[in-house]
C-alpha cells in the first residue's frame, strides 16, 4: 500500500483525503489526476491516490491527495433501479422514523407507531399479491369458462374445486414473501466486516451513531417479525375466505393461531427498548425468529386445510372476505396516521417562531410512503384485472373488476396528485416575483459593474438563484401533499360500505359517475406513468450526471440512515462508508500524518459523522473543508433530532474550528452552515462559528474571459475542487494544520 509521502518534516506532513458526494465520479474525477491506484478498500468502496512519478502527483502545498469513492455502495445500477420503484415505500417509511421531533417526550411512542404502520406496508404487499394470486386469478378466471379461452397457462387448473385452485396459487404470495425476505437478508452481509465492535447505546440519539450503532440485530429482528406478519396475513385472507359458510373447530384454531400471531407482532414493534437492544439478545432474538418459524408452519396447515376441507365454498363474484381486508387495512393505517400526526404535533417542540411545518417529517413521510404503496398494489390489481377482462370482452365484466377499496385507492391518489400540483403551481407563480427580487439584489450586489451586453447572462444567473431558492418552499408543499393522500386514504375506507366512487360523487358533488370511472381511469394511468418514470429516472441517474445529482441526492438521503423501522428498504451504506473512513484517518494520523477531510455533498455528511467518532488525539490533527453541504439546508429540517446546532457546534469543536464551508446561491441542494455572509447581510453569529462559513459568488463573471468566446458556466451544485477559493482554502487549512502541529511538537 502506497502511504503518504515521508519527505520533509514530520510535522509538515498532511494527506487530504477528498470524499465525493452524489455525483458518483471516479477517483481520476475526484482528485483531478489522471493516473490514480487504489491504496485500500476495494471496488464497492476503496481509498485512491495519485500514481507516483507522474506530474502533479501532490496537492496543493505538496500535500498527499487520496480519494474515498462510496458511490457503489448503495448497491449496483440494476438494482438501485429495480429499488427505486419497489422499494422506495419501504424506504420512506424507514427515513420517517429518523425525523422524529427533538424533543424525547414520546419518542417510543413515535418509534412504535412507525413501526407499526412499516408493518402494514408489508401486509399490503403481501394483499396485493393475494388480490392477483388468489381473488383475481384462482377465484374469479379460473371459475369463469370465459376467462380460460386461449389461456392454456390457467385452464390446467380451471374446473378445479376452489380449495386447490387457492391452495395452488397460494404459492406465489408464498414465493413473494420469500422473495423480500431473501433481498432483506442479503445485502446486510457486505457490511459484516464493519460491524462495530463496541455498540452503542440504543436509542442512538445523535449523528455521531451513524455507522457507529450495529443495526444488524435489530434488522434482523424486524425481518422476523415482517415474514411473520406477511405469513399471517396471507392465512387470514385464507381464512377469511374458508369461513364464510361456517366456521369449523380446526378453523377456529387456525383463525386463533393467526390471530395470535399478527398480535405478537404488533407487541414486538411496540416494545421498542427490547427490541431496539445493540447486541444480540437470546430471549428477544430467539422470540423473533420462533415467531417467524410458527408463521410459517401456520401458513402450511392453513394450505393444506384450505385444499382438504369438505366444506362447500360459497358462490360469489370475489373472493369472500378479500375486498372488507383490504379496507380495514386502509382504515387502520389512516388511523395510526392520525394518532402518529396528532402526537408529532403535540410533543414537536422546537424554539419560538419557528416553522409550522418543522419536525413534521414523521407522518408527512410515513403518509407518502404509505400513498404509495397504497398506489402501486391498486395498480397492479387494477392492469391485472383489466388484462384479464381483455379490454371488457370477457362475458361478465364485473367477474374481474377490483374490489371497491382499491378503486377508492386509485381515484384518492389521483385527485390528491392533482391537487397537489395545482398547489405547487400557485406557490410557484406567488413567490415567483419574492424569489427573484431576491435573486436580483445578489446578483446585483455580486456583479456591479456588468457591462450592458451582459444583460442576458444576468437574467440566466438571476433565473438560476430563484430556482435554488425554491427549495424552502418544498416542506410545505410536501405536507400538504401529504395531507391530501393521508383524506385519499381515508376515502378508501368508503369500500366497507360497498359504496362505488361513481355514486357517491354523483349523488354529493353533482360530478357525472361516468366523468369519476373516467379519472379512476386516468388514475389508473398515471399511477403506471409515475412506476415506468421511476424506472427510467433510476437509468438515466446513474448514465447522465446533472440529472443524477438531483435523483442521486434523494436516494442517498434515504439510504444514508441505518433501517430502524422497515427491514426490507435498501441497505444503508453509511454502516461501512463512516466506520472505513474511521479506521482509515485514524490509522493515517497514527502514522504521523495530519489529514485535511474535504467533502462534497453527501460526502461532507460521511465526514460529518465521521468527525463525531474520532477520538481526540485523532481530531487534534484534523481539519474539515466542505462544499455544497446539505447539513443545515436538509439535514438539519428533515432531522433536528439528529443534525441540529448543538451537533453542528460540536463538529466544529471537535476539529478545533479548523472548518471552512463553501457554499453558492445558485445550489438547490447545498449552503451554509452558520451564517450566509451575502452582502448586505447583517449576522448575528459570534464566535469561532462565524468564521466557517465562505460564499463562492457563481459563476466567476458574466462576460467571457479574454480568452474565451463564452462566459465562466453557472455551478450551482457542481464540485469546486478547481475553483481558486477552494485552493487558496485548501492552503490556509494545511498551514493550520502544520501551524498546529508544531506547536503541539
């Protein structure tokens, strides 16, 4: 392994290790050298220098340039776009779990409850496969001699009695619930070598717990549980069918025995302290994993009645049961969105004049992962139903329509999509004209003495600024989003009551029934369009780079925090990338080195963490340089728990205030930590702090240069690793770092 260079001084010498952020560059990219090799780590996440012998293989100040690339440990390109469509409910209810509001009161009952509604997004999957499975395909095609012509892939099984075709096709759930199971365990295992060998405390109240706090037995312990309840789930919809002529004595065992077992679950997710214990637990682990064990031995008998019992089945268009399951399980999960937000709300908190929208990341977040999962299990019983109908040609059309709830689902989220954007609209159009005079006076106030022919690339950098800045308004507009799928949802309860979208709205709102099925239509549609629009913005995030830095962001915000709460979402990377950064400065400063951290993006938030876990003597030797840093413009909203002006202090103390953040008007995603410093501002920050925060005016000029025929570009969120304020900076760190040393040599 190539290590830093020993000419010079001991004292003098200081390796710089960039970390990038979302963009996903090379390490040639990162460090801006064309020749580099990989020093440590390996290809999901290694440490790079410069090849040596070639020019320019140090920095600035002759300092050791080395790069840490992460980019590939969210996982691969295939599945981090097979992720972003499937699993991106799961995901958003695990971030949810991390914007819990400031304060500790209530915090278990916060934890519990999004817990809980993680577990009725399980059970809905497993329902809409149940809905395609069993009600769809065993129950209403292969009972009707019309939906069998010409689909020799069903007819071997039409004629059948109802309990085989149910038992046979009770397989695929089966084969689903297997499926996330299998995706859940997996991706854990590239972390084990980086499992923390002294855990934390549970609770993990702070960013400093980030790759610190082993999550793998509590991951392990919601896996349980969810197989346990997607195996519950499935037997009741079993049951629930089997029952409705009667009910025997072995069924009323096995409607006990499911019962239990959906009961041990919820009282497991509630237990939040036993639970969430750091280290393996031989009662909680070996309660979980026999919970899960009885779950599926259960599912077995219950197939295996369902096959066997000579209880005549009913006659019926649907499956019996199926459509009043799946609307409780919209009603229950409205209610424990109620509860979560009327408690969010009570117990938030925070400083006086504060926003009205802050630390309601919670329920904004749980309500749209739950809007979407209720949006993508309609719509796949919805094309499926519609396939098997054969554009209304099969004999009985009712024969496979979807029950009422997932209509009331589709026609909810429609009308709340629309609503939404007709609200971002008139946002956008009322603070339009605040925006831009905003932009004008620092445009204004960064270029003075433009020449008149610059007239149009100062409308385009004004244009660029009022753009960053809408993203104040996205909170808001995220919330009543929210609010809005959150009424959806409760609309869906309206199919206990067999009541048909068309009717009601016609007899209520005097809107034609034949104008609703129009929009449940097109709801239909859309819901399709947002699913194919998923898949093809996760190709193009990871092949064109000014889109995936804006995808990119969003993801990498997601899987930056340890699953807590949804066991299935995409692993967190953070578990390795902030204990390998650890290890690796530290064993740098231990060889006499001092390092200069220099991060871009989400990689100032890996070093963030990363800062909190190193020991003194470690960070005594450690300076910090961040760039386009969504620490305090995202973070800190979306998680004052966590990232909030304490940790914020704290970080800068920790590395001696020897911490120096760059930041542009023109970036949606970056900014300041401490204070603005625009021009005209008057800061009321004192202190070391006041000193971190430097603003890069962008671009460079408005007119082009001597030597070109164009103007500098506009950066907005793009690196600055070449910008000669980061170079200067770059330096004014280093001699600190030396300054330092000698001193304390």
């Amino acid at each position: 392994m190539a290590d830093a260079s020993t000419t010079g001084p001991t004292s003098d010498r200081v390796v710089e290790l960039r970390v990038h952020g979302v963009s996903g560059a090379g390490a040639d990219q990162v460090l801006d050298r064309p020749h580099v090799h990989q020093v440590a780590g390996d290809r999901s996440g290694g440490f790079y220098r410069p090849r040596a012998g070639y020019p320019d293989a140090t920095g600035t100040g002759g300092v050791t340039l080395e790069a840490y690339r992460w980019s590939d440990l969210p996982s691969g390109t295939a599945v981090r776009t097979l992720s972003l469509v499937f699993l991106l409910p799961f995901m958003l209810c695990n971030v949810a779990l991390w914007m819990r509001p400031p304060t500790h009161a209530s915090k278990h009952g916060i934890v519990a409850l999004c817990r809980v509604l993680a577990l009725t997004l399980t059970m809905l999957y497993v329902l809409s496969i149940v809905g395609v499975a069993l009600d769809l395909i065993a129950w209403r095609c292969m009972g009707t001699p019309s939906c069998l012509v010409g689909r020799s892939w069903l007819s071997w099984l039409g004629g059948r009695s109802p309990g085989l075709r149910l038992g046979v096709l009770a397989l695929v759930p089966v084969a689903a619930v297997g499926v996330v199971w299998w995706l859940g365990a997996r991706p854990g295992r590239s972390f084990d070598a980086f499992r923390t060998r002294s855990p934390a405390a549970a609770g993990h109240p702070r960013l400093s717990a980030v790759g610190q706090w082993d999550g793998a037995p509590l991951v392990s312990r919601l896996r349980s549980v969810h197989v346990a309840g997607a195996f519950a789930t499935l037997d009741g919809s079993l049951l629930a069918a089997r029952a409705s002529e009667g009910v025997t004595w072995v069924m009323a065992v096995l409607v006990v025995a499911t019962g239990a077992v959906l009961l041990a679950c919820l009282v497991l997710l509630s237990t939040v302290q036993s639970i969430d214990q750091p280290s393996p637990s031989a009662r909680v682990d070996g309660l979980t994993r026999g919970l899960r064990t009885i779950a599926c031995g259960l599912t077995i008998l219950v197939i295996v009645h369902t096959i066997t019992s000579p209880v005549p089945w009913p006659q019926g268009r649907e499956l019996p049961g199926y459509g009043a399951l799946v609307a409780w399980l919209f009603a229950s999960q409205t209610a424990l969105l109620a509860v979560l937000a009327a408690l969010v709300i009570w117990r938030r908190g925070g400083p006086s004049g504060s926003s009205p929208v802050r630390a309601l990341g919670a329920p904004t977040f749980v309500t749209l992962a739950a809007g979407l999962a209720v949006a993508f299990s309609a719509e796949l019983v919805y094309r499926v139903s519609d396939l098997l109908d054969r554009d209304g040609q099969t004999a009985d059309r009712l024969a496979t329509s979807p029950p009422l709830a997932y209509k009331w689902a589709i026609f909810g989220f429609f009308i709340a999509v629309l609503s939404a954007l007709l609200v971002g609209g008139v946002v956008t159009v009322l603070t339009l004209r605040q925006r831009r005079r905003a932009a004008e006076a620092i445009v204004a106030a960064d270029f003075p003495h433009a020449p008149p022919e610059a007239a149009e690339r100062l409308r385009q950098v004004e244009q660029a600024v009022a753009r960053a800045r809408f993203t104040e308004r996205l909170p808001p507009l995220t919330v009543v989003y929210a609010g809005l799928a959150a009424l959806g949802l409760a609309a869906s309860v309206l199919g206990l009551l067999q009541l048909y979208p068309g009717d009601v709205i016609q007899r209520y709102v005097r809107v034609p029934a034949d104008m609703v099925n129009f929009l449940i239509g097109m709801g239909s549609y859309a819901i399709a369009a947002i699913v194919l629009g998923l898949v093809i913005g996760g190709i193009f995030a990871y092949r064109t780079a000014q889109f995936r830095r804006y995808v990119g962001v969003l993801w990498d915000l997601g899987t930056f925090w340890p699953r807590a709460a949804h066991p299935f979402a995409p692993p967190c990377y953070a578990e390795r990338a902030v204990p390998e950064l650890t290890r690796r400065i530290t064993y740098l400063v231990d060889e006499g080195e001092s390092v200069l951290l220099a991060g871009h993006s989400h990689g100032s938030v890996l070093l963030a963490a990363t800062v909190l876990q190193l020991p003194p003597r470690v960070t005594d030797r450690v300076a910090l340089l961040t760039y386009g840093t969504p620490l305090r413009r995202l973070y800190s909203q979306l998680f004052p728990a966590y990232v909030d002006d304490e940790v914020l202090r704290e970080i800068g103390e920790r590395v001696g205030w020897r911490w120096v953040n760059l930041w542009r008007d023109t970036d949606p995603i970056g900014g300041w930590i401490f204070a603005p410093h625009r021009p005209g501002d008057h800061g009321t920050r004192t202190g070391p702090e006041a000193t971190v925060d430097r603003r890069l005016i962008d671009p460079h000029d408005v007119v082009p240069p001597p030597y070109d025929s164009v103007p500098p570009p506009i950066l907005g969120h793009w690196p600055c690793e070449s910008d000669e304020a980061f170079v200067a900076l770059e330096r004014h760190l280093v001699e600190r770092l030396r300054a330092d040393r000698r001193r304390a040599d």
